[in-house]
C-alpha cells in the first residue's frame, strides 16, 4: 500500500498539534507554593508595628518552630482564623509572628485589643512589599518555619481546625 | 564658559536618557509579568492591589541594580513561573519554542505538495 507524503505530513501535524494541547493543558496554571516550600526564608528586614525597631531573619530562633502570619484589620477572614491563632499561641514549641499587611497602626492595635493578641512578635509591612518575600498575594496567609529557617508549609486563605492540627503535628514532630 | 555649558547639557541629556532607559525597562518588565490575581492582564495594565505592590518591588529591584533576569528570577522563586509571561527555554517547553517553525516548515511543505499536485 502506497502512503502518500501528503498524508504522512498531515498526520503528523494533527499528532503534532494534539501533543502541544495535551502538553499545554496539563499545566497547572493556578498559583502553588512548590517553589516556596522547602526552601529556606530570604534576608528580611520589617519594623515593628508599635515601634521603629527592626525584626530580621536572624532575630528567628534556632530552637523553636515559628508561623509567619499575614493579616490586616479591614480582613473579615482574618478575623474567622483569629481564634485558630489564640489557640496556636498556647504552643510552646512555636512563635507567632504577625505581619501586619497594608493597614493604619491605629485599626490594627484596636483589633488585636478586640479579639486577643496571639502574636510574639508584631511587624508591619505597610506598602505591602515584604509579604512578596513570602510569595504573598492576598490575605490571610501563613508560613510555617521549622528551626533551620526553612519553610516546611504554606497556608493560603483562613486557617482552619485541619491546618491547626496539621500545623500542632508538624511542630511537634521529634 | 562654552565648554562649561556644554558639560552641563551633557550632564542633563544623560541623566534624561538614563531615566528613560529606566522607565522602558521597567515597562517591559510590568508588560511580561502576569498579575496572578486578576484575569488575563499583565503587571502594566492591572491596577490591583498586588499588581501596584510588585510594581513598587521591581522599581525597587531596578533601583538596587538587579538586571531584568535577576528580577524574573526572584519573582519566579516566589511565585512560580506561571508569573513570567514568556516562558523560560528549557526540555519542558522546547516544544512549545519550536512548534511553530516545526508547523511553518511542514505547513510549507504541505502546501508546496498540494499545489504541485494540482498543477500535474
């Protein structure tokens, strides 16, 4: 049987053509933190929220687990995973450090007054440039860090009952 | 006295055209960066939050002397390549590189086939 050179050409560009698609459509093109997770945290410097003093990566400790959380007080599922955050607070092997993203000092202070402060550390990054560090793009979002500054975890949205025990888990692992 | 004021137009054309060449950089690289949050529009043209704030950290990036590939690069390990309108050359999408001369040079052949035929 004679196969013409027309034909070959155009199934392999139909081959062709069907292979880029498949390629193409299996690539995730939501955001994901793969290229955040397991790698250590970059140099970063933020000052404080109530004071012009400066936090830096070196101020992380060496012997304790610490979760980064980004919040704001005009961000209503901030304040869903409030309670979450007071209930991580009792853990003695983490340290809470709260990112205090684009907001007045004042509203901030009053929501932490209102609902419990659970943070160690308090910091604000007011035009928003130091969350991008953390791979940030909207609020809430936290960051677990394991004692060799590497993060280990990535939450996006409001913290829940399964990340808080995911996170009570992970820091408590030997 | 001449040559005084012709170091100091020297001096201003400079800074000008360095200014210039700033700001063209910082356009292309607002235009090739995808703002994640928003749908289907780049850096330059979303005015979003998060489009404003990676506006401030790629003039600042610009302003510490990090070149256009170190600034991908960065946004790149926070985000993912999914934030890069063009896509990094690697074996993943080679394909995607070469499928349209691969398509072109079969096209033509195709077309070039057909024609003959048809004039036999």
């Amino acid at each position: 049987m004679k196969i013409s050179f027309l034909k070959i050409i155009s199934i392999s560009l139909v081959v062709f053509a069907l292979i880029v698609f498949f390629l193409a459509l299996n690539i995730d093109k939501r955001y994901s933190t793969e290229k955040i997770v397991g790698k250590n945290v970059d140099n970063f410097e933020i000052i404080f929220l109530n004071n012009d003093a400066v936090f830096k990566k070196q101020d992380l400790t060496n012997d304790k687990y610490h979760l980064i959380n980004i919040w704001a007080s005009w961000c209503l599922p901030c304040r869903k995973e409030h309670p979450i955050l007071m209930r991580l607070k009792k853990e003695n092997n983490l340290i809470i450090v709260g990112i205090n993203f684009k907001d007045k000092k004042l509203n901030a202070n009053d929501f932490l007054r209102e609902l419990g402060n659970p943070y160690d550390f308090s910091l604000s990054d007011k035009d928003g440039t130091k969350s991008i560090l953390f791979g940030v793009y909207g609020i809430p979002e936290s960051i677990l860090i394991d004692k060799k500054h590497k993060i280990i975890n990535k939450f996006i949205g409001p913290l829940n009952v399964k990340d808080y025990e995911d996170i009570l888990q992970l820091v408590n692992e030997k | 006295m001449k040559n005084k004021f012709i170091i100091i137009f020297l001096c201003i054309f400079s800074i000008e055209l360095s200014a210039a060449e700033i700001n063209n950089l910082e356009s292309k690289i607002f235009k090739n960066l995808r703002c994640i949050v928003c749908q289907g529009q780049s850096i330059a043209e979303s005015n979003s939050d998060f489009a404003q704030t990676i506006k401030i950290v790629v003039r600042d990036k610009i302003d510490q002397g990090d070149n256009e590939k170190e600034i991908y690069k960065f946004l790149a390990e926070k985000y993912g390549e999914w934030i890069i309108y063009k896509p990094k050359f690697n074996y993943i999408n080679s394909l995607l590189w070469f499928s349209p001369y691969i398509v072109l040079v079969f096209g033509g052949l195709l077309i070039l086939k057909y024609l003959r035929r048809k004039k036999n």
